[in-house]
C-alpha cells in the first residue's frame, strides 16, 4: 500500500527512489530522495529518530561512503563516539606529513553547526600509530 508520503514524494521527485521513516504511529520526519541514475542507496538501518545508508556513485569512480540522517526528538544528552579519522589541530598530529587544513577546518565547523563539544579525556591523546605517525582520531563528542 502507497501512503500519503509516497504519493507526495513521488510526485515531488518523478523517477527518484525515496525512503522516508513515516509510518503509521511513527512521527517520522526524514526523507531522503535520490536519482538512481546518479547514485544507489542501500537503506541499511530506518528507524524514529535516524536513517542510515549506503551511497554509491554510479559515476566511473564508484566512491562508496555511509550517511546518516538524524531528527533527533531528545530530551535527554546527545552522545557520539568514534574514529573520525581527522584531527582537529595540527597539535595531535605527529610524525608523517602536515595535516590537511581544509579537511580539519571542516570537522571543527561540523562540530560546531551540530553543537557539539568535545568531552575531556585522560591518558595519551594519540589514539592511533603507524610507524613513525601517532594521531588523535578517536573523539567523543557530546
């Protein structure tokens, strides 16, 4: 069965697959529509407060990457954690070459437009090594 949203969507974007999260007795509040021409989606995880994806180029390259959409309906703290591989200052990184300065200008100006703030951590600010090269990938943001 087609719901509103379909019927909506499909009119909006003809010819463009969608994937939305609302479903009856769902406040669902994300979208997201795509040419499949350009791009395929895979929908790995729809649930109330996120869609996450696979996105691959149709393009001769073919880069792959992952997305996350989130409508956060939250009354409580927001935590996220991970290997962000990218430092945020040239300070925690060290060994090997400089670090890409529009790559970290980018994940500061990420954290602040989420506002997020990084939460303190003790022991070694390095989080990974390879030979020579130590660098601080692995944040906490809340």
């Amino acid at each position: 069965m087609i719901s509103c949203i379909d019927n909506v969507l499909h009119s909006m974007f003809p010819g463009w697959d969608t994937v939305h999260n609302s479903i009856p007795n769902m406040m669902g509040r994300i979208c997201i529509c795509w040419n499949p021409q350009s791009i395929n989606f895979s929908c790995l995880i729809n649930e109330q407060q996120h869609i996450m994806g696979r996105i691959q180029s149709s393009c001769s390259s073919g880069k792959m990457f992952l997305l996350s959409v989130v409508y956060g309906s939250n009354d409580r703290a927001w935590l996220v954690e991970g290997d962000f591989n990218i430092v945020r200052a040239s300070s925690e990184s060290v060994g090997g070459g400089e670090p890409n300065i529009g790559a970290m200008c980018e994940f500061n100006d990420y954290i602040r437009d989420i506002e997020v703030s990084e939460h303190p951590h003790s022991g070694s600010q390095f989080t990974w090594c390879r030979n020579w090269k130590e660098k601080g990938l692995f944040r906490v943001l809340v």
